[in-house]
C-alpha cells in the first residue's frame, strides 16, 4: 500500500491534475471522428422471396451502380433485371448480394436501360436506403421514387462510399446490430458470447440512434473507465506518484485500447470487468496483509460482482477468475501460516467467496438473459439459456479454418501480426485503413520489463508479492490460450494490457530513478509513436504511400495490400 505520509501533499495534487488531463485528453481524441450521428433508419421491407423493387429512371440512360444501406438481415441476395422499349424488354445481369448490415454497399450494373427490377431471392429483406447512380457516377432520382418513400428520403446521407465513419466495421455487424434487436425486441443475431456486453451498447443506441456515433459510445465510456480504475490501481501500488501518472500515460497511449474504446464490440467491457475484479481482489489482499479479515469481505463481493459482469461478456473471463483463485488461496495459505486466522475463520471466508464467486456471478449472468430469452416465445427461460450455452460452447470448441489476421498466442506479446479491421482505397490514391495493433513503444519494452521482472522475483520471492499479484493478474488470461486450437486474434491480449503497464511500473520503481527515466521515455516515444500510427488506428484517409513507407515496419504489418 502507498504510504502517503511519505510522499509531499504538492506532488500528489500535481500528479491527480496531470492524471485528470490524461483522462480528459484521452476521452476528447476518442470522441473526434468517432462516426456519424446520423444514418437511415426508414426502410423498405420485404417478407418473402418474390418481392419487386421495380424503378422507372424517366428515360434510357448508362446505369452504373446500386448503393444501398442494409437493415438487419445481411446478405440478402437480389435478383437484377434492367429493361427498355415499350413493351418492357428484360434482361437479366448476374445477381447481387448486399452483405453487411448498417453500412453502405455498392453494387456495380455497368448496363444500359430506362428500368431496373430487383426481386428478393430471401426472407425477410430491409434496405433502409437505396442510390441509383449512371456511369459518370451521378446519383440519378427515379421518377416514380413516391412509390418507395422509405427507399429514397434520406439519401443526403450517403457520403459517396463505405467507411467507418458512416457504417458497421468488423464484428460491430454482429455485437451492434443484436445490441439494436435486443432493444427493439426482435430475435437475435449473435449468440456465440453472453449477453451483458451487447446490453451495454443498448443505451447508447437508445439515447443516440442505430448510428455509427450511438453504437460506439459505450465503448468508448468503458474505456475512459478503465482508465480511472487503472489511476485508482496505481495510487494504491507506487509511493512516487508520477510514476503513476507514467503508467496511466502508457494505457492512455496504447493503440489497441483507443481502437477498443472506440468500436461497438465487447472487449472494452470485458476488460474493464477484468481489470475491477483483480482491483478489488487486490485491496481485499491489502487488507488481509493489515489484520482485519472482516473487513476485506467487502472486497470478495465487489471483486466477485466484476467477474460476475466479466463472464457476462465473455467467457475468457473465467481466464482472469482462475487468477483470482490462484491469489485468493496464496492469501490464505500466508494468513494461516502467520497464524492471523485459524480454520473457522478460513471456513466462514470459504462460505463468502462461494456466494461472491459462485452464486452472485451465477446471478448476473442469468440475469443478463432476460432480454436474450423475452423474444423467443417458443422456449422457456431455462431451456434458451440452456440451449445458448450448448450452442456457444459447439462454436468455440468447433472453430477451425484461418484467417488473415489471425495469430496465436505467443506472437501477442511481441505484435507480429495487427488484425486489420476495414480498408478502403480512394481514387486519388488515399487510404482509409483501420487496424487493431498494439503501441510498439509500450509492448516490447513492456515485455523486457516483464521478464526482467520474473527474474527479479525469483531471486526475491518473499519481497514481491505485489510483483507476483501482477504477474498472475498479466498471466492469467493469457496462459489459456496455450491449450486452445481454434484460431485467434491479437486483441485476445486485451485483457492483459493493464497488467503490463502496472508492471512496468513496478519494475520503473524497483529500479530507482534510473527506472523512472526508462518509463517516461517509454511514455515520450508512446506518444510519438501514437502521432504516427494515428491515421490507421482512427480511420483516417492519408495517402497510401505514407502507410506502405512509415508503418509497415514488419512484412507481417500489413496496412495497404
């Protein structure tokens, strides 16, 4: 614990305003370019297989493109047909198939005629907006469009192209668009993770709209939490403050955690869920070290409510909970071996850690379901919630194949591979790119910081047991995936990354002042590296050949191809 005696009441209040504006900072850059508040939301539905869309273009003309926005049903496949004359003479182009949802589409016709048909070839079509543009690329207004008010009245929000500002990017396709079927009742989409993360992008959605800005914003709330959990975690780890404030710059500046923040997916819950739990378990630990078990109870439940809320996001965090357990029992082992408590004692913190561990997590996570279960009227309750755990536990263990972003687990530390979440090239040669990858200046002195940490502790054990709390709490959900065959991602390293930079601060303050140095150079060049790495963490257009010469450091990096 930080002896705050110890450390000058001027240094403290200087270092809680640097943290604040760190914190401030960091919420204001997130919410720049963070998407659009506006997207369509009238549409066009269809029921069945055989519905028309039949346009008149008011005379014959080049057709060159369709531009649509998806509703809630993805790849929804259309059979095109452009026609001439009177009669009508038909001809019948190759099929066309609008694939994401809540996001702008193209579709290229390249062909000659005054009318176009589009029939359904699946159930339960919606397209919330449709562009008809002719081969110079100008958007033509068909002149019957009275008869599809829903289809062409909001089309002053089409930008011209897909792009993460205006639409759904990488798996926000599943976690954003159930986050808007919970809310409004309707069955579904994704069912391969619990449901508590996507409940948490209901509010947002709720207050802003199914909009880019409105799916994103719990994120990027999540986010700036973690970041005040990561302050309140320091100040209770460091006697010197700034380097507190070093470590919450490293957070602050990594890559992953303000490209997380900033998507309408999960795993900024989960790891501020994560984060909570080994916080609580840590002040729990603190209190134990002082005597007073009665007290530190408060901090089982607190620290069991967080896992409870982890798990319902994400089953990896049970990872993390194996942790707590592995902590949880070297706490008590240390207690009974000073003699502080005795078998009754370590008998009724049993009973506690079952019912904050075990019956509360148990409690929220069935709770989460309520809204999964309310619209499916045709099984019970305990038969969804059964079935869903059966069904996620098939995907998971059953998941094969490859894909081009994946890597495994002992290539994160060392970000070999970024996963690459949305691409666009422009005509004049500018690049719009959005990749998941870590802050170079932060992981890999991060990792050397590690190991010289493990080695530090094996020639000190009794002296790091907040060391080897950390260790644990970094380890915990990593080491899991040695055992896991199916594919993964480089942000399955999330949760680890707070314990990194605690880490780091640990091994800066064992170090001395020679320590410190090495962690704020490590912040000074965190932040240089965050300038240069902007545009394809923030989907910003630059020219292509600024990311082919200055980012790609690695031939695994691959931002451009």
């Amino acid at each position: 614990m930080i002896h705050r005696a110890a450390t000058p009441p001027d240094r403290v209040r200087t270092s809680t305003v640097a943290a604040a504006a760190i914190i401030l900072l960091y919420t204001l850059l997130s919410l720049y370019r963070l998407g659009a508040v506006y997207a369509p939301e009238t549409c066009w539905t269809s029921g069945g297989k055989g519905d028309q869309i039949s346009l008149d273009l008011g005379g014959e003309r080049e057709i060159g493109s369709l531009s649509f926005y998806l509703g809630v049903y993805e790849n929804r496949r259309f059979r095109v047909e452009v026609g001439s004359g009177s009669p009508i003479r038909w001809q019948e182009l190759p099929q066309i198939t609008m694939g994401r949802v809540f996001q702008w589409g193209r579709a290229d016709i390249r062909a000659k005629g005054q009318y176009i048909r589009l029939t359904t070839l699946d159930q339960s079509t919606e397209i919330r907006e449709l562009i008809v543009t002719d081969s110079q690329g100008q958007a033509v207004c068909p002149v019957n469009r009275a008869e599809y008010p829903t289809l062409f009245d909001e089309d002053w929000m089409y930008p011209g192209y897909s792009s993460y500002q205006s639409g759904t990017v990488f798996d926000e396709s599943f976690f954003a668009r159930t986050a808007y079927e919970y809310l409004h009742g309707l069955r579904s989409y994704e069912d391969t993770h619990p449901p508590l993360g996507k409940l948490m992008l209901v509010p947002g959605i709720a207050c802003f709209g199914m909009t880019p800005f409105g799916w994103r914003i719990g994120s990027l709330v999540a986010g700036t939490l973690l970041l005040i959990l990561l302050w309140a975690f320091c100040c209770r780890l460091f006697d010197d403050p700034w380097i507190s404030v070093g470590v919450l710059a490293l957070m602050a500046l990594d890559l992953m955690h303000f490209t997380q923040s900033r998507l309408g997916q999960v795993d900024a819950f989960l790891v501020l869920f994560m984060t909570g739990m080994s916080y609580f378990m840590f002040r729990y630990q603190e209190v134990m070290a002082e005597g007073d078990g009665k007290k530190s109870w408060r901090y089982l439940w607190a620290s069991g409510i967080a896992f409870g809320l982890a798990i319902s996001c994400k089953w990896s965090g049970f990872y993390g909970g194996l942790g707590l357990a592995l902590i949880w029992a070297s706490i008590q082992i240390r207690q009974i071996r000073k003699g502080r408590i005795g078998w009754k004692e370590l008998g009724r913190t049993c009973m506690v850690c079952c019912a904050s561990f075990v019956a509360v997590p148990l409690l929220l996570y069935l709770l989460s379901y309520i809204p999964y279960v309310a619209m499916d009227k045709e099984l019970g309750f305990w038969e969804r919630v059964a079935k869903n755990q059966i069904n996620m536990f098939r995907y998971h263990s059953q998941l094969d194949g490859s894909h081009a972003s994946a890597s495994r687990w002992f290539q994160w530390p060392m970000l070999i591979r970024p996963v690459r979440l949305f691409r666009r090239w422009a005509g004049n040669g500018d690049l719009e790119t959005l990749a998941l990858m870590g802050n170079p200046a932060f992981w890999w002195p991060g990792l050397a910081m590690l190991l010289g940490s493990l080695w530090r502790l094996t020639e000190r054990p009794e002296g790091g047991r907040r060391l080897a709390f950390l260790l644990t709490s970094y380890l915990a959900p990593l080491l899991p995936w040695i055992f896991i065959g199916r594919y993964s991602f480089l942000y399955h390293y999330y949760p680890s990354l707070p314990f990194l930079a605690l880490i780091m601060g640990w091994w800066a303050s064992d170090k001395g002042k020679w320590g410190r140095r090495c962690l704020w150079v490590c912040v000074a060049a965190s932040a240089v590296l965050g300038v240069l790495f902007y545009p394809v963490i923030a989907g910003l257009p630059v020219p292509g050949e600024y990311v082919a010469r200055w980012l790609e450091w690695l031939p695994t990096w691959d931002f451009t191809s």
